[in-house]
C-alpha cells in the first residue's frame, strides 16, 4: 500500500504523523512511504531521517495525496485540503468533527473513507487519545501557571505558594486521562487541587492515586462555589466523540478574581466554557470578563517531538493492520477500529457527530 504522511498545514501545527522507525517498519514490511519534504523537521527528524528508513520524499503537498492510498496526519484536514482528498482513500488522523460541521460535510462530499484516532475506544478507554491527553494535561499546569504572573495579566498568584504563604488554588473539571495529569502536575507543585467529578468510582480512585489532591461532585452549585477563590481552572471534560458538554456559563465567570486563569483542553471539542474559542500557540490567550483565557486547541503541539513520538507509539499498530490488510480485514482482527470510522462513502457513520450537528448517520460498511 501507498502510504502518505504530509506536513501539517494547520498554524503552529509541528508534530507528524510518523517517525522515522515507523516509516522503517512499514517499509520492511513491503509498504511505500511517501514523506513530503520537511515534514519532520520541525519535529527534529530531518528529511535525512525519513530517507534512511527508506521513504520515499515527496516535494509538493498535493503529490502526497494523489499517490497515497493511505493517508496518516495528526490533525483534521484543511480546508485548502478537502479538494485533494478522493473516494477509495483512507485518512487516519484527529478529526474532532463535533466541533465541525463544515469539515464533515467535507468529508463526505469527498468520498473518502476518514478513521479518527479520538473514536477508537477499546473496554472504555481511547488509547489513541491517551497520550495527547497526558501531555495537554501536564502542560496546562505549566502554561497557566506562567499565565498568572502578574506581568502577563494573571492575579501574581504562585501556585506552589512559599512557607508561610498559602498555594494557589486550582480546580479541575474532568477526571479523566487529561485531568489526572493536570491534578498530578499542579499537587507536584504543591498547589491546593480540587478534581470535580461525576463518576463516584472514578472519585475513589483519584482520591487514592492522588493523595493531597481533593474531590468534588461535578454540579453547577459545586463549581459556582468553587470560583470565587480559584486561581487556575482547567476544563478537562469528555464526552466520547460528542461536544464537549459547556459547564462554565459567561455570568459564572463573573465571580472569579480578576487575572485568574482558564485553560480549556476541551476547545478541540467546542470547549467546556460558554466563552471559549479557540487560538493558536502564536496568540494563545484572550481576556474575558477578567478572566483569562487559554484556549489552543493543539497544546501538545508545542512539545512536539515528545507528542509525535508518543502519537505513533500507539497509532503505529493500527497503521501497519490497515496497510497490510486494508480496513475490512483490519476491523475484523481489531473490532475497535470500526469505531474509528466517522465517514464512509459519503456518509456519517459517528453516531456521537449525528447527534452534534442533527445529521443522519449510516452504519459503517465493514
């Protein structure tokens, strides 16, 4: 199979679809790799890299696409990319359709057959997902942390505090993957944590993996409590494959202090905050009723090289199942695949994508 890894086109998008080792493993296995130039590069794997693993380098960015049965990127198409996309070709990438009834229409208009990594579910969890998750949870600690310095327009709140001054507060919403790390981030740095959340066992088990942080029941009343005194609020919450459910409403946002900090990792998936939308690494934050906002709906972005690696760790063996075998077959060796497929033959096949934009859905044809 013809398998095409393109340069991200999206703004301050640096990550790529595969490492090196990755194209080296599929060209053993008899694949051809088509890597356009300097897709790695800012990544810190040169063309050089790709080319000793023995891919194929392609200059222009349409080629990849024309040539490519298989088409593996990180993040959705753009729109100067739904013209090179054909009916028979497979796109595995994020795709966060929820959030983009346009990009969907797209999709299927193309006829291409689009696989997102955020829908492969395997017993309840999204591997795929996963590792994203870790390092946007991580680095939402670091990144409004360095936001609530007074000198950025933050409250000048220290989250770890200093002996005799108490820490910064920071609240989580979402207990999940991306929420964990960022509890496990801000109780590093001895801030006081508070995860909310609404599943009762998953409470039990933050509460014992995470020992000084606490736990709250996810209701409006709890988290309008809460706001008067945080310092940091991030927006963790998931809803497979669906819209990120708004649980900050612009008049909560009124009663925080003034320069505190929201970080909304959710803004991939229309974000948890009436007032969220999206910005780029190059302009990352804007300030809503005094409250500042960070909302880049590609934070792992910034850590490339450890976000690309971590990307193909677990996509990788689900690219070799598609390119040695195709996606029938491959569904049938791994049925979480299936659920992956959000369009097919020009039709929506994500039930979660339906309900987000009131859109028909078809079974996938597997």
């Amino acid at each position: 199979m013809n398998i095409g890894v393109p340069k991200e086109i999206k703004d301050q998008e640096s990550r790529v679809g595969l490492t090196p080792s990755a194209a080296y493993q599929l060209k053993m296995q008899g694949h051809t790799v088509l890597v356009e130039t300097g897709a790695g590069a800012e990544t810190g794997f040169p063309d050089d890299d790709y080319r000793k693993a023995g891919a194929e380098l392609v200059a222009r960015h349409a080629d990849v696409f024309e040539r490519a049965d298989l088409v593996i990127k990180v993040k959705e198409p753009q729109p100067s990319e739904y013209g090179l996309l054909r009916k028979g070709q497979l796109l595995f990438t994020y795709l966060h359709l929820a959030a983009s009834r346009e990009l969907t229409e797209a999709l299927m208009a193309s006829g291409v057959t689009a696989l997102a990594y955020e829908t492969v579910e395997v017993k309840g969890r999204l591997p795929l997902l996963e590792p994203m998750s870790e390092i946007a949870g991580r680095m939402s600690i670091l990144v409004g942390g360095f936001y609530l310095s007074k000198n950025l327009g933050g409250n000048g709140t220290l989250l770890g505090g200093v002996p005799g001054v108490l820490p910064g507060r920071v609240v989580v919403l979402g207990g999940g993957v991306a929420g964990v790390n960022a509890a496990r981030m801000a109780t590093g740095l001895g801030a006081d944590v508070t995860v909310l959340e609404v599943d009762t066992e998953r409470m039990r088990f933050l509460d014992i993996t995470l020992h000084t942080a606490h736990t709250l029941y996810s209701n409006e009343a709890h988290i309008m409590e809460m706001l008067p005194s945080v310092d940091l609020l991030i927006g963790a919450v998931l809803v497979h494959g669906a819209k990120a459910p708004r649980l900050i409403k612009r008049n909560m946002l009124r009663v925080m202090r003034p320069g505190s900090v929201l970080v909304d990792i959710a803004v991939d998936q229309g974000g948890c905050a009436e007032t969220t939308h999206p910005t780029t690494h190059h302009d990352p934050v804007y300030v809503e009723e005094d409250v500042i906002h960070y909302c880049v709906a590609n934070m792992p972005a910034a850590y490339c090289r450890t976000a690309t690696q971590a990307l193909t760790n677990v996509t990788y063996p689900y690219v070799e199942l598609l390119a040695d075998h195709g996606l029938e077959e491959a569904c049938r060796r791994r049925p979480a695949l299936a659920g992956g497929v959000n369009v097919q033959a020009g039709k929506l096949t994500c039930p979660a994508v339906g309900a987000a934009h009131g859109m028909e859905v078809s079974m996938p044809v597997l």
